[in-house]
C-alpha cells in the first residue's frame, strides 16, 4: 500500500493578513506550521502502511523552508519526502496547484491512495483535492473521518452536517481528511533526529515535466479584484411573541415577499 500525502505549510495564526496591495497571504514574519488537516492526513497514511507495509511519500509545493515541514512529516513516521520547488510555480492558483501536484504525482507513480487535508488554513478553498482527482481521472473522497482498505477499493466515512455516509471507491483514489480521522502522533526526540538526516530531493518544473505557462502568476487564471471580511451585521426582524403567532406571522411575510 503506497500512499501520498499531499501536504502544504501554512502561517501558525488563524488571523491571516491579505496585503491590501496585493492581495496576497502575508507570509513574512508569521510563523509556519504543518497545514492541521494534513497532519490527520499522515496520521492516517502512516496507520495504513503500518497495517498493510508499503510506504507513504509527502510531497509539497513551496518555497524552500517548507522542507521544516516535510521534516516534521517524516519524523511522523513518513518514508520519503519530495520538496517541488521552483520559482515559476510562485503564485499559482488553485487550479495551478492542482495541476503541478498532479504532474509530481505522476512522475512519483506507483501510489494505491492520494491524502489531502480537507482545507488549507490560509488559502481555505478545498479546492486542490479535487482538482487533483480530476487531473489525474481519479475517484475522490471529501470530508474523511475514517477509513479502511477492503481488497481492491477504500471505503471511507464521509462526516456530513450532524451524520455520516459510508462511501466507497476503487483504488487509486483521492480522499480528504478532516480533524476528526484521528490524533496526530507527537513524534519523539529519536525519529526528529532521524528525520534530521533524510535526505529531501527537491524537484523542479522541468524534471516534472511542468508546462511553466499552466501554473505560476500568469498561469494561473484567478484574479483577486478585492478582499473584504464579510460584515457580521444581518439585516432583518426578529418576530416576537407566541411561536404559533409568530409561524403565522413568518407565512404572511414570506407570501409577501413571494418566497412561498
Ligand atoms: C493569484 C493568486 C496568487 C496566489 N499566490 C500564492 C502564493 O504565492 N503562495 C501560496 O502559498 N498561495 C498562493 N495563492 C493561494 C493558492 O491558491 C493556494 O495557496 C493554493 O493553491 C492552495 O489553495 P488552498 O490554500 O485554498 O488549499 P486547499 O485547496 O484548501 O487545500 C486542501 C489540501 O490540498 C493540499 N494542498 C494545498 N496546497 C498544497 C501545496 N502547495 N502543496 C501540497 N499540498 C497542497 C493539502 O493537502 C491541503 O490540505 C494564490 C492564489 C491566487 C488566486
């Protein structure tokens, strides 16, 4: 069982700054961390190969200190760690992402599972899973709080609002891990020391055979016009009084309005 975890470095704070005159993550100063999700997602790749032997290979794209984070993953318990790095991905989008993901995925081969993190703590999109799955024509599983292997397909529980579904998929597939999978192993003072000494190829566009033109700025066809927190003021009544009264009194002023 050969499983990727598809890992991203986020900054350590939940208040994530846009430059105003970018438009982008301000990323100086902040400290980084393993994306949360992800760390569920090697959680769980590592369970699985110590279930079923193989190895499990995290794969980032960033900038080179994003190799501290690839670290922590082995130190977790992952075999391998790859680092695509390359200056003309800076800036790409998510579809970007997901097809530069992909290429190195190809260029890996050989994986039965592919894990994600359900979202990333900065960008937030959840959108690089499944463009992942699409690029490379694979079944996905979003939403993953638990997971096993049954001969050929994973079968997977996908949490919903207040239940759960089972799902299941024929492998290779592409499956997104939430916060309740599991509990992230705090590795011990031995394996960060092991993981110290890993060696962490870095791969570039050209090797994974990366078109430059589909990823980086100009490749990438997002356009970020503005960024605006949201308001948290509502407009609208609070209708008073005895529920009854107050269904009926909801009714009237939804037939006015032409909702019902
Ligand atoms: C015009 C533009 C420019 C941008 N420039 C940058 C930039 O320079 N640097 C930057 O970091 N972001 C940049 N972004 C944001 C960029 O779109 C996202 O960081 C990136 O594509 C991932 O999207 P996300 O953070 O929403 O991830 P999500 O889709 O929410 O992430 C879900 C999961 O996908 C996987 N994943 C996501 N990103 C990576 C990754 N890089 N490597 C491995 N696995 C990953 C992880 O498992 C993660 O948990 C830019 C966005 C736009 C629109």
């Amino acid at each position: 069982m050969n499983v990727i975890v598809c890992m991203k470095q986020v900054p350590d704070t939940s208040e994530v700054r846009i430059d105003p005159e970018t438009n982008t993550i301000v990323r100086e100063g902040v400290p980084s961390i393993i994306n949360p999700f992800d760390e569920n997602a090697i959680e769980a790749a590592v369970q699985l190969v110590e279930e079923h032997g193989g190895k499990v290979t995290v794969i980032t794209m960033g900038p080179p200190q994003a190799e501290q984070a690839l670290r922590e993953a082995l130190a977790m318990g992952a075999d391998e760690a790859i680092l695509l790095s390359d200056r003309a991905l800076a800036a790409s989008d998510t579809l970007a992402t997901s097809y530069v993901l992909s290429c190195a995925i190809r260029r890996i081969g050989d994986y039965d599972l592919i894990l994600c993190g359900k979202q990333a703590f900065d960008g937030d999109t959840a959108q690089v899973p499944p463009g992942i799955a699409e690029q490379l024509g694979l079944p996905q599983i979003t939403y993953v709080i638990g997971l096993e292997v049954v001969g050929d397909k994973v079968r997977a529980r996908r949490l919903l609002e207040g239940r759960y579904e089972v799902v299941e998929a024929r492998m290779p597939a592409v499956l997104t891990a939430d916060k309740h999978m599991n509990e992230p192993r705090r590795p011990g003072l031995k394996s960060v020391l092991a993981a110290k000494k890993k060696e962490i190829p870095v791969w570039d566009a050209a090797g994974c055979d990366i078109q430059v033109s589909s990823c980086g700025l100009e490749g990438s066809p997002t356009r970020v016009i503005r960024t605006f927190a949201p308001s948290h003021e509502h407009e609208g009544e609070m209708i008073e009084g005895d529920p009854r009264d107050a269904a009926c009194q909801l009714v009237e002023k939804l037939a006015a309005a032409k909702l019902v």
